[in-house]
C-alpha cells in the first residue's frame, strides 16, 4: 500500500471517529435520559447564567454577575442570592408526577397551558425550554406544567409555581449593604449634633473627628455591623414628590463609608420617621432603592463620640517594655529593669524583682477600665490635680547602642499620672493624650509604692550542702540563751567549741539548714527595721560569705518577721517556714 493510500485512510478514520464522538456528546447519557423521564427540568446549575420570570403582569429578570446575582427588572438592584438559590433547586426537584399525557390544542388551552401568565426561563449554555405552569389539578398541590415546544403536558408540585408569584421585591436582597465592617477603612456619622469620623490605622480604629482619641475596637464593629446587617423591611418608590414625605430631601442624618473596595464613599442617609411602624426611611447609595429600617435605626441619629472610645485606660505591648519606673509624690522613684525573661528592682543595691508581681500590676493596668471620660481639653490640670501627680508611672523601651532607627538610651512609651482622688475616683491622665479620664481609686491603691514591696520573693538561693557552718541564737524576754553552734565536717554537722551542750538531732538540723538555704518569704512588707530579735541565725559557705539572719516575734497566725543584717528590708516568712527555723536543734543536756 502506497504512502499516499495510507495517509487517506488515516484521515477518513480520524473524520469519522471526529464525528462519532460529537454524536455521542449530542447524545444523553443513561442517567441523563433516566432524569429526562423522572424530572421536568434537566440542567446543570453552574451553566445557569440568568432567570427570567413571568408572573400575570409582572417580569423579574434575575442575572449572574460574576459570583453575584443582579436583579435587572423590573428595577437594577441585588438579587436575594438565597432566593435565587431556592428558585434553582426548586427547578432541579420539579418531577413529574403519574399521569403524563400528549394533548392536542384544545386540551393545551383547558389545562392552562397554552397561553400562561406565570412562566420561568433559565437562561445559559444547554438549559431546558421555558416551563409553563398552568391550572392546578383536582388533587390539591398539584398543577399542570409544560416546557415549550413540546406537547407532552405533565403533572407537577405547586412549590415552585407558588415560589416565582412572589412580589418582585421579595427577589431583592434585604441586607442593606453587601460589605461588612472588615472591608470599611473609615466612618463618617453627621446628625444634627455634629459630625463624628473613625479610621483604621495599624489596624485598630481611631476617633479623628471631633477630637483624636483610641477608639474601642469591638464598639466600633458593632456599630458597623448593626446598620450594614440591617435588614431591610420594605421596598418604597421613589421620585422627588416622594423624598420630601420621606424627609430625605433634607436627611437627618447621613454615615458615609470608605471601603477597601473603592475610594468613593457609599453613603446611607437617614430621613422621616415612619409613623405607623415606627420604622426609618433611608437611602443608600449603592442600591437604586428608598427603604424602609427597621426603628433601631434611629439609634444612628443619637451616637455621641465617647459610645466608641475604647473604654480601657490604656494600650500596652509589654514586650517592648524594657523599664517601668513609678515616681511617687515627694518619693523616690522605683525603677524596674527588664533582664532577658526577668525583672530587677535597681537601686544602691540592685536585687531581683518578683516577676509575678510586676506582670499583675501591669495586666492590672492593662485592663482598667475608663468610669467617666471627664474632660476632652486637659487645659485645668491644678483642678484635677495633675499639675502635681500622686503619681506617675512610665513604660520605656531602652537602647544600649545607637542604631539606624533609635539612639542609644531611654526612650519612654507612655507616661500615666495619677491626680487627685473624689470620692472612688482618681484622675488619671496619659501624657501623650489632651484628655483626662476618672477610674476607679482602687487602681492606684494597688499600686505597691515601696521599693522593698517589689523585691522578689526569695532572700537567698543556696544548695543545703553549701552552708559549711551554722549558730543559732534564741531569745527569752529579750536575752539571749547559750548559742547552737554547728560545723559540717565529713558531711557530718558536730558541735562547735563553746555550743550549748546536748545531743544534736539531726533531723531537725537539716530540716532547719533546708529552709535557711532557700529562704522563700510569703512577702516583703512596709515594715522597717530593726527588729526585736526571737531569734538570730548566722550561717558561713563554702565559698566564704556570711549572713545574718534576724526574726522578730511570732504573729498569732504564726508568720514571723524576719530581716537580713545590712538589709533594711522586712519580710514576713509563712509559719511552715518560722517552725523549721525554729526547730531545737539539742534535745536535752548532756550526761
């Protein structure tokens, strides 16, 4: 066989299966011819790209716009997205009831579906003829039905028939807007009482007119939310005859957003009251539509400035803290320094922090509630006693070299003052803000205004094997009783040359040097030394360092205070702890 046969052949074969697969494409599958047989539509959801419907005299004309339905009759406006997804599976559910049959003309016209007034088109690639729904049957529920072009008249439910003689309107979207508060960048409120503007910036919303303040970031979400998600009760026509009885010829008020969308703002104006209902007549600009609001409504029109300040004293990222320092009146200061993941009070002495009550105090603040926003212009300091503050506290970061952002140094935050107290407030001003605010006195009694109050709950760290040498002193009436004095040899703790004779007990002994090791207090206090002494205990280490430790008499729940030898520190020791320290280390004379 020549080449030239060949390739002929090759391409009368490759015609021909070309032609068999468009056939079989043309062709309804099993399935398809089994739904063909079972439902009155056939069609592929996805592929419906509009609707029309027919009812008496009116037309709805329903479009897909992208991902969105668009009503573009009998007005242009959003579609009801759940009601065009009910009208679809309504089609895809409509069966064929028994009792199908072929008629002639004259049955056509008796059975109503000739010349119908209530019809659905579904419009897109492959979709079925437009359904015509005629009379119903005896059988209630029940309706004749029939797809032009075909003579076939079948019997079907009345759900669908009963869905598309809805009024047009019941096919717009009700929710007002169709953006939520995640997409508005700004807000702007203007009523008869003045104009109120928010805006994002970093992220959390901000007063800007008529003063500069933090707003509160939920309030203003919620405000957003409850005029966008409003639910529309009523379609109403308008014309310029009909936007003077609405009274947005001269709106009350209007609430302008600016969306991520686009810069142009979409706008809401807020006219008459409804009389009958109660409800709000309004215009938003993004819909061809005058409405009726519910009554909540009018809440809009009554929205002073502070309804969305943030309402919490102040906003605080301790981790870009690196010092805290409290200034009290006629004081000095207290500095608190960060060190890695831990807190040291600096002084003469720097000493550890308690770490726990430094973040309380901070958390404290963090989440202090504003009582009253007192002033929005902080021009009378002296009044409210800020002109000299009980009390400042500053939050700092610190650089220990110069950088391409920052110099080397202190830089503070914020600053928060504390003035005078009336009653169960205090005035409180952040000085960085030109407003003062009221909160509650408890906030600043429960800040600790003693140095020694922010030490860390710990006097000494040490491993019991690390004490070399112990004496232990009590006191009766004030004198002192022959001292226990002890030194460990060989891991053994024997008596030292002068101790209080007697036999040692050795549990008690390490029970005692346990405690003393790591001497945790239950807390530091206001207290100042000296102490009368119940008891004094001094102990060497191994490395050489001394210590004295000093306690005073027993309180009736058992605490003792206690205070080390050149610390003017007073702590109180829970009464586990003042027990052990206590335990008789000689349990009678010897013979």
């Amino acid at each position: 066989m020549s080449t030239k046969t060949t390739l002929l052949l090759l391409a009368i074969a490759g015609l021909l299966l070309g032609f068999i697969a468009l056939y079989e494409r043309k062709q309804p599958k099993s399935w398809q011819s089994a739904d063909r047989e079972r439902y009155v539509l056939v069609f592929d959801r996805n592929s419906v790209e509009g609707i029309d419907l027919f009812s008496n005299e009116d037309k709805v004309t329903l479009r897909k716009r992208g991902n969105q339905w668009m009503m573009e009759a009998p007005v242009k406006d959003r579609a009801d997205a759940g009601a065009v997804e009910e009208i679809l599976a309504r089609c895809e559910a409509l069966q064929r009831e028994p009792g199908s049959f072929n008629a002639d003309k004259q049955q056509l016209k008796d059975f109503g579906v000739n010349k119908t007034s209530v019809r659905l088109k579904l419009l897109g690639p492959e979709m079925p003829p437009e359904l015509l729904f005629g009379k119903d049957t005896a059988v209630e529920g029940k309706m004749y039905v029939r797809l032009e072009g075909s003579n076939t008249v079948s019997i079907a439910g009345t759900d669908l028939r009963n869905l598309i003689i809805r009024k047009p309107d019941e096919f717009r979207d009700h929710q007002l807007a169709d953006f939520d508060s995640r997409e508005v960048a700004r807000v702007s409120v203007k009523t008869n009482a003045g104009e109120i503007d928010l805006a994002t910036q970093a992220g959390r919303w901000g007063v800007v007119k008529p003063l500069h303040a933090r707003a509160d970031d939920a309030r203003v979400t919620a405000f957003l939310n409850s005029i966008l998600h409003t639910p529309i009760v009523a379609f109403l026509p308008e014309n310029s005859a009909n936007l003077n009885s609405y009274g947005l010829s001269e709106p009350r008020g209007k609430v302008s957003f600016t969306t991520t969308r686009s810069p142009r703002p979409v706008v809401l104006e807020i006219g008459a009251r409804d009389e009958k209902t109660g409800g709000v007549y309004a215009r938003f600009s993004s819909r061809n539509a005058v409405c009726l609001l519910p009554k909540e409504s009018e809440n809009i029109l009554s929205l002073h400035p502070n309804d969305l300040r943030d309402r919490l004293l102040l906003r605080l990222d301790l981790d870009y803290v690196d010092r805290i320092t409290l200034r009290p009146a006629g004081k000095n200061p207290i500095l608190l320094q960060r060190n890695r993941e831990e807190w040291m009070l600096r002084g003469e002495n720097t000493v550890s922090a308690n770490k726990a009550k430094v973040l309380k105090f901070v958390k404290e603040l963090q989440t202090c509630k504003i009582e009253a926003f007192v002033t929005d212009v902080a021009s009378d300091l002296a009044k409210y006693g800020l002109d000299q503050p009980q009390l400042t506290v500053t939050f700092s970061s610190y650089a220990s070299e110069n950088t391409s952002e920052t110099n080397a140094g202190e830089m503070p935050i914020l600053t928060l003052a504390f003035g005078k107290t009336e009653g169960d407030i205090v005035y409180v001003r952040l000085e960085d803000e030109p407003f003062i605010v009221a909160v509650d006195k408890a906030t600043l009694a429960g800040i600790s205004l003693n140095p020694v109050e922010w030490r860390a709950l710990v006097v000494w760290n040490y491993r019991p094997a690390e004490i070399a040498s112990l004496e232990v002193t009590h006191f009766t009436d004030g004198i002192p009783r022959p001292p226990v004095s002890l030194l460990l040899k060989e891991n053994q703790w024997t008596p030292d040359e002068g101790s209080a004779p007697g036999t040692l007990n050795p549990v008690n002994i390490q029970s005692l040097i346990n405690t003393l090791a790591c001497l945790k207090p239950m807390q530091w206090t206001a207290e100042t030394g000296p102490l009368v002494p119940s008891e004094i205990l001094e102990f060497a280490t191994v490395d050489g360092k001394s210590h004295k430790l000093i306690l005073g008499a027993p309180a009736p729940d058992g605490t003792v205070p206690g205070m080390v030898e050149g610390d003017p520190g007073v702590f109180r020791l829970a009464a586990p702890d003042a027990s052990a320290l206590r335990l008789p280390l000689v349990d009678s004379p010897a013979q």
